[in-house]
C-alpha cells in the first residue's frame, strides 16, 4: 500500500484519479438509446412514474457475527440479515443517496461494500490491519478509513474502489469525522490521547488536540461542531473547527460511548449518549458550552451505538451483550420496542 506523499503529488493523483472515476461514473449513469417507436405508438402516454415508498431502513453491524441486521424503521420488523463476508463487522457508513452502505471488519482488515436495493454485499477491499471505523467525505466520492494497527487512514476511491493512499495520523486511530465544510477530517487516537486535525486538501495533520483516555467516537454535531466521546474516562468533549479547540466537555458516567441528536417537542435537538457503564442513554441539553442532564433513559446491557430517525422522534439504540436494539420515543422518552439483532451489535446507522 502507498503511503501519501508531499501535498502537490497528492494533489495531482487524486485529481487525475478522481477525474477516471468521475469519467467511469458519467459513462455508467448515460442510458442507451431507446428504439424509435412508430408514429401511433408515440401518441400514446407512457405509463405514470411510481411514487418511492418511504424506506427509512434501521442498519445494525454484528461484530461477532460477521452480518449487518437490516431492520424497517417504522414497524421495527427484521427485513433482511446481510452476510458482510467478512470478519468482526465494526462500522457503518451510509451514502447520501442511501444506495451504498459501507462496512469495516476488524479481524479481517477489509471494507464491505453493500448494495441496499439488493441488500448483497457487493464487493470487499483491503484498507488495513484493525480497520476501525469508516465515514464517507461530503462528496460521497471517497471513503475514508481509520486502522488501528497501522496508526493510520486510507483513502478509498469509491469509484474505481482503489485505495489512493494513507494518512499517518497518530496511535491507534478509531473515529472519524469530517467537518460541515469538508475542510477538515478529524481522527481520534486512542494510543495519543488526541484528536488529529487533517487539511483534507493537502493531507497533512494540522493539530493535534489533547481530549482524554481512549478517545473513540466522532460526529458532526447540528451546531457544526464535532462531538467526541472518552470512552476509556467518563466525559465527552466537544470542538469547534473555527479555533480547533475544546469549547465544551461534560461528564456522564463511565464508558460512553457514542452520540445522536434529536427531538423532545419542540426542545432540540437534545443529545443521546451511551453510557455503557451505567446501561442507560443520557439525555442533554443547553448546548456545547453549558450541558446539562435532562434525563436518563434505561436500555439494554451494554449500549454502544446510538442514531436518530430523520425526523428525530426515535432513537435507536444497539446493545453489546444483550443483542438488540432498542427504539426510544424521544417524546416520551420511553422504550416502544426491543428488536433481537445479531451477535454483540456496535454500530447503528439510519436512512434518511
């Protein structure tokens, strides 16, 4: 695998990569021409476009059992288990179109692409020893992906499904997020202690910022800001890209986990966390720099991923030991079902 170079080398491969893979696309997308149909048969209307269903889908990644449970995100039934042909399925990523779901396998070093029309996996591509996590940059043009081994990124062309290159980033890399602009990706490292600030132009770490023990999940927040949990401690952080900076940190119990956002009313949006220390989903509010719990909300053993429905009236919750998911109605902040899932589920990711 080649490692990234000076920032004007990258710049110029990933240009002239990105072009082929922009060239492939355009060329794939164009439909081939249509028979002329006879005179008589042009004067008769064709038949009226469908209307889509609404296929908001609830997406579960099962680490000791290699699947990803696929479950509908209104009447909470199982639609389909997905094998990821791979090992220790981790993380998910979601394409803005909803068509490409992306999953990292840890034992396995690989990232399963898979087709949510057909609900197959579609292909498989080496990233790296402990792929982590993986999040799509706001193009939808590349994935990017953290392996913990390697203390590294990968870039993967999600075109030509090649990898461009590798970022060092720091010890034991394990979340990733992009900021609202796309200018920054921001990676936590959990040897480091830190979260590694990286121009996605020129590819290079810009800072370093000191969070606290084993730093793991990232998310952009609503307010524009990236939101981080300590999972090895017992707070969350939370860093404003216009200084790259902490302007918020609060603690929550042992071992969070992960972050969503939604909706109590018209209070919002509230921040979920997964304490796995306590099973519970903390609820948040008065915003990054003056947090507060609003409420604690019991769920299963070992809460880990957590995600909200677009609308931002459930919640989604996965649970490591106890093999489910449960969905909380966020305006009565009770559980409405519990839906069995596979073996130790640890990433959730909803449609929109």
């Amino acid at each position: 695998m080649k490692r990234l170079r000076s920032a004007r080398t990258v710049g110029i491969t990933l240009a002239f990569l990105t072009s082929i893979g922009l060239v492939a696309c355009t060329t794939m997308d164009v439909p081939p021409p249509r028979a002329q149909a006879p005179a008589a048969a042009q004067s008769v209307p064709p038949p009226p476009a469908q209307v889509p269903q609404d296929r908001t889908r609830v997406y579960v990644a099962n680490e000791s059992s290699n699947t990803v449970t696929v479950i509908d995100g209104r009447s909470y039934a199982v639609v389909a288990t997905i094998d990821a042909k791979n090992y220790a399925t981790h993380d998910l990523a979601l394409s803005r179109d909803g068509r490409l779901l992306l999953a990292t396998n840890l034992a396995s070093g690989r990232l399963s692409l898979i087709d949510t029309n057909s609900l197959e996996m579609v292909g498989s591509v080496y990233t790296g020893t402990r792929s982590h996590v993986v999040a799509f940059t706001n193009d939808d043009r590349q994935a990017w992906v953290a392996n913990i081994a390697e203390d590294n990124v990968s870039i993967l062309d999600i075109a030509t499904r090649r990898i461009l290159g590798t970022i060092p980033t720091g010890k034991g890399p394990t979340g990733l997020a992009f900021s609202r602009d796309g200018r920054f990706a921001y990676v936590s490292n959990q040897g480091d202690k830190t979260v590694a600030v990286v121009d996605t132009v020129t590819h290079e770490v810009v800072r370093r910022i000191p969070v606290g023990t084993n730093p793991h999940f990232l998310i952009l927040g609503p307010d524009g800001r990236i939101w981080g949990c300590n999972t090895g401690s017992n707070d969350i952080y939370v860093i404003d890209p216009a200084t790259q900076d902490i302007v918020g940190s609060f603690q929550v119990g042992p071992q969070p986990q992960q972050i969503a956002f939604a909706f109590k009313g018209l209070a919002g949006p509230l921040v979920y966390v997964t304490v796995a220390g306590f099973n519970k989903v903390l609820v948040l509010g008065g915003g990054a720099t003056n947090l507060k719990v609003l409420e604690e909300i019991d769920v299963g053993d070992g809460p880990n991923g957590i995600w909200a429905n677009p609308q931002g009236t459930r919640v989604f919750v996965a649970n490591e030991r106890s093999g489910d998911v449960r969905v909380i109605d966020t305006g009565t902040s009770r559980v409405v079902a519990t839906v069995k899932v596979g073996e130790k589920p640890i990433r959730v990711v909803v449609s929109k």
